[in-house]
C-alpha cells in the first residue's frame, strides 16, 4: 500500500501517519502538504517510510502527479480554525471546497480510493439538555465558514461516490486534543498561555460543550475506515468525552499547579457553537472500533507534558498567534 495523506504535516494529520506508520510497517506514506502556517515538516521529519511532498490540493498538475503515484487517498488537508474563518473566510472557501474538488477530480480519473475527514459541526449545535447525540442521519446545519465550508466538501463527496462511482468513505469526528496541535486551538492555547505566565482565556461564560477525543482514537478510527468501511458510508467517530470549556480550563490549572479558578473571561465567538455530541455507534457496531484514550485527564496530563517538554515547538508559533487574538479581542 502506497498511501496519499493530505495535510499530513498537520496537527491530526502528522499523528495519523504515526499511527499507520506504527501499525501497518509495510505501507508507504507520501504526505501532500502546503505547509500553510499550520503545518510544519518537523511533524513528519525522520520517519522511516514516509515522505513529503510540498503542494497545494488546489494545484491540479502537482495534485495529479501524486494521487497517480499511489493506492489510496486520505483527506486531511484544510483551513481548520473557526476564529480565522470568521476574520478572512476566503482561504476556508477556496482549500476546503475547491481543494476537495481537485482531490475528487485526481482520484476520479486515476480511480483510487479517497477517505474524506470532516468533522461534527456540519450538524451545528445543541442545546445543552438535549439528550440527543450527533448521528449520520442527522440534517446538515453548519454555523461558520469553517464549518459550512467542510458541509460543503462532505456535500461534494457524496455526490462524486453517487454521480462517478467514486470510491469514497466520510467521517465526521468531533473535537480532537494531543500532541502537535497547533497553539491556535482552545486546549494548547490555554496551556502554553499558562506556560508564557499569563491566565486560560475563556469565550463568553465558558459554558460551551466540545466532545473530546485524543486524536490517537481518531487514528484508529479513520484506519478501521479505510480498511474496512463501507464504501459510500459515512461514519462518525467520538469517545463519549463531553466537557464543558470552564471544566477542561480548571482541569489544566489543577493539572499544572494553579488556583482552579485563575482564568479570563473574554469576549465571546460570533455565531459561537453551544454544544456538539457524537454518537459513534456505527462505528463501533460495524467496525468494532474503540477508543483506547477513554480517560479524559490523564490525556490532558500527557498532553500537558508533551507542550513542557516540547517548548522549542510551538514557541515560535505563539507570539503571531496571540498577536491575531489580539486583533480579534480575544
Ligand atoms: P491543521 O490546521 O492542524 O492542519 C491542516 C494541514 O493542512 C496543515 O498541515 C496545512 O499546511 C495543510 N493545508 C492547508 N491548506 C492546504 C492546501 N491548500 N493544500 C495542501 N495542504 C494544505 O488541522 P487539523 O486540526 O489537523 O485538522 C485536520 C482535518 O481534520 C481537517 O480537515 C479538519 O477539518 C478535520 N477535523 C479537525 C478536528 C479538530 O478537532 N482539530 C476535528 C474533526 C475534524
Ligand atoms: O481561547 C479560546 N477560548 C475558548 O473558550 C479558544 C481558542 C477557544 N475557546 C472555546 C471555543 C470553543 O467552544 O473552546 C472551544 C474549542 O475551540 P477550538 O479549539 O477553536 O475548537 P472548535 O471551534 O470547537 O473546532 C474544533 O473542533 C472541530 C477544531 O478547531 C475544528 O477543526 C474541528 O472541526
């Protein structure tokens, strides 16, 4: 198996071609990455097996080149922070909906087979009381131009399996937490802020409820996809890991020495996501997938230690990171 992965110098991406490297020692990998400023090679240096291919999924020639090269396809590659896409939308509309476009163009012409990730806020949100849970039946109902942008690359898919026979599997995955995140996102920021000596900062009342899943879970879910998944199908992977911001920021002040309550209120995300909730059920029943980082604080702890440990990482990320919060006001 030769195997294409999009955005594999990513946060999610670069730990999924660990996880495979790890798992199936007899595959090649060739990650397709633009490097955008979320990208980064030294997440994918040294690995024995994979390779590193620098293009973009909008560039049809060099996109073509690659996909002809191998077996399988699968799709990370996207503009994937809500908080830019609610300052400058454009990059979100042109990689994740004309980028998946080529991506399904490539492996339509070459026939290959093509795993496309998305993720749980094409459903929109829930109230805090609904008992009800995301699952594959539940209508589209995206929020923000990051997630409506990634309803409509999921749209797309669906329709190339339907129209051209494309080989092609979906999963939509809820909020993933772990090594290499990128200091933009709610878990690493507040982290390396308490790291730089300065407070957590919450959006509004911080009563927000993400469904958290350690991003090796989301590995093992998107392989059992691509190996065994139906074809046409969509699954949703989730690790039963509701938790509301306020509680995940106490959580890391405790884990890191501080007072529980040494955080920040700040001003809230426009159209701000209230709740999202996965039922992975299908993938559990069909595949017989489980997750094996089922216990949220000590992934946080673990979590925590790779950001102490690993300064030289992200602190040339932070000072531009929080210099476009600042232009945000949060
Ligand atoms: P990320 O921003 O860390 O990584 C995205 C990668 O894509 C980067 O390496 C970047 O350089 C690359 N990229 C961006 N534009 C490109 C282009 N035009 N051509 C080639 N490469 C390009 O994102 P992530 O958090 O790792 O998310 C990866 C995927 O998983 C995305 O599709 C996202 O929608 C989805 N997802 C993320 C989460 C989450 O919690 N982060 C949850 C569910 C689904
Ligand atoms: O400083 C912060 N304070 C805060 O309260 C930041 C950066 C975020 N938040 C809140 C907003 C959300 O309720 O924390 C929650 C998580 O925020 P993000 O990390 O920005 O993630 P979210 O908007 O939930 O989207 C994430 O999960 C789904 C990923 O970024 C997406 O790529 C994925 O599709």
């Amino acid at each position: 198996m030769r195997l294409l992965v999009t955005g594999g110098a990513g946060f999610i991406g670069s730990n999924f071609v660990r996880h495979v490297q790890r798992e199936r020692p007899d595959w090649e990998i060739v990650v397709y990455d633009l490097l955008t400023y979320a990208g980064d090679r030294r997440n994918v240096e040294g690995l024995d097996r994979v390779s590193l291919v620098v293009g973009d999924i909008c560039d049809e020639q060099a996109l073509e080149g690659a996909v002809a090269e191998c077996d399988a396809v699968v799709h990370f590659a996207a503009e994937s922070h809500n908080d830019n896409s609610l300052h400058s939308p454009f990059p979100f509309v042109h990689t994740n909906v004309v980028g998946t476009y080529h991506v399904l163009e490539a492996v339509r012409r070459h026939g290959r087979r093509l795993h496309h990730i998305s993720t749980d806020e094409v459903y929109g949100d829930l109230a805090l009381d609904d008992p009800a849970r995301f699952t594959p039946q539940t209508p589209y109902n995206p929020s923000s131009p990051y997630s409506s942008t990634k309803a409509g690359s999921d749209l797309l898919v669906r329709a190339w399996a339907r129209s051209f026979g494309v080989q092609a599997t979906i999963s939509n995955c809820s909020n993933n937490y772990g090594p290499y995140q990128h200091v933009e996102k709610f878990i690493p920021r507040q982290i390396t802020e308490v790291l730089s000596g300065r407070r957590p900062k919450l959006y509004g009342r911080g009563e927000n409820v993400r469904d958290w899943i350690h991003t090796e879970d989301h590995s093992s879910g998107v392989l059992a996809i691509l190996e065994r998944g139906r074809i046409g199908e969509t699954y949703l992977i989730g690790a039963d890991g509701e938790c509301s911001n306020r509680r995940v920021v106490e959580l890391l002040l405790r884990l890191m020495g501080r007072a529980a309550d040494d955080y920040e209120l700040v001003d809230d995300r426009p159209g701000h996501d209230l709740r999202y909730a996965i039922d992975a059920s299908k993938l559990r029943d069909e595949l017989g997938w489980r997750p094996r980082y089922a216990d949220f604080e000590r992934g946080l702890a673990d979590t925590v230690a790779w950001y102490r440990a690993n300064r030289a990482w992200w602190e040339p990320q932070k000072a531009a990171t929080e210099a476009r919060y600042e232009v945000l006001g949060r």
